[in-house]
C-alpha cells in the first residue's frame, strides 16, 4: 500500500506560507457563503468513517457559474476529476475518510494511505488536516446535512496531492485538471461522503 506519508517534495518556506493564506481565503470565503444556511461545524460533528460516494466541484464565486457556459465547465471539471479519482481507484468501497474523537484521522483514497490530525476552526470553520509527520497540512471547508457531507479542497492543495498518485496510476487527467485550476480562480475540488451507519 502506498503511505503518502512516506511521499513529499521540499517546498520553499514562504512559497508553502503564501499558498497556504491563498487557499484559507478562499475556503474562508465559500464558507461565509453556505454558513447562513448551516449551523456551525464543531470537531464531533466530523467523528465517524465517512465512506466515498462521488466526487465534487465548486467555486468560491458564482460569478463564473453565471457567464455563458460557466455550468458546462463545472460540469466538465467535475468529469475529468471524477475520470482521474477513477483510474487512481477512488470510488464507492476503496475510499473513505475516518475522524476520530481524539482529533486523529485517517484517509484511503484508492491504493493511497493518508493519516494525521484533524482541527475544526472555530472562527473560520475550516477543518485542518495535518499529514507528512504535521509537515505537511490541507484546509477544506465541510458541509454537513444529516449523514451527508461535501469535503471540499482549494484545488491547488488537492491537486498536489492527486500528483503523488498520479504518478503511480499513469494518468493525465489530472495535468487537465492543473491547467483547468490555473484557469479559474476559487476552483474547489473535493468528495461527497456518506457516514457508515455500521
């Protein structure tokens, strides 16, 4: 099995500061735009093994989504992520993320083996998950309705990581998916998940 822990390619301090404050901004953003119709996300709210049901795409403004043809890039975002997620062997019943009372998690995305702490912001709401030994950390936003939940990803982060699998899958979908990134700012990617009843 593939220990994405065990992966990883030095990052030049203030480069990894700079992205890190670009992808907060952003998440922070779209937050501030579903939390009027969600009840603020607390760390136990996370708890559970969260099993993958599909992948997802958004964007941190709407703007885009108004223009002329801004539902069909979504939509052909959304496929060349979910064609990737696919071939890497991320689907119903090989994926799934489990967050643990004791702020730990730990994630299987295919063949790959994420793990690390886990952090609910109470000011932002975004959830922080460390990995690489704390080295390394994502940001994403969580909508939760019921046993449901959309984990979502600046896309700059995600893709970095999709890289280091990528690697192993010969796939190029997700060097599509980097120009799609460059091409729009505020592009989400992220999972749709399922809590397990069991």
């Amino acid at each position: 099995m593939l220990l994405i822990s065990a992966v990883g390619n030095a990052q030049s301090k203030t480069a990894a500061t700079s992205e890190n404050n670009k992808s907060t901004s952003v998440l922070g953003n779209l937050w501030s735009k579903i939390a009027g119709s969600s009840l603020p996300l607390i760390n136990k709210d996370l708890v559970g093994k969260w099993e993958f049901q599909g992948t997802a795409c958004s964007f941190e403004t709407e703007n885009l989504l108004k223009k002329a043809g801004g539902a069909v890039v979504a939509s052909q975002v959304e496929s060349k992520f979910d064609d990737y997620c696919t071939k890497a062997g991320i689907r119903k019943g090989t994926a799934n993320f489990t967050f643990n009372a004791d702020n730990t998690y730990s994630a299987h995305l295919g063949l790959a083996k994420l793990s690390g702490k886990y952090q609910v912001n109470d000011s932002t709401q975004l959830v922080t998950m460390t990995y690489l030994f704390g080295m390394g950390k994502l940001s994403a936003v969580a909508h939760k309705s019921g046993s449901n939940m959309q984990l979502l990803f600046d896309a700059d982060s995600m893709l970095k990581l999709m890289k280091v699998i990528s690697k192993f899958t010969d796939s190029t979908s997700v060097v599509v998916l980097g120009k799609m990134a460059d091409m729009y700012d505020g592009m989400l990617l992220g999972f749709d998940l399922d809590l397990d009843k069991i």
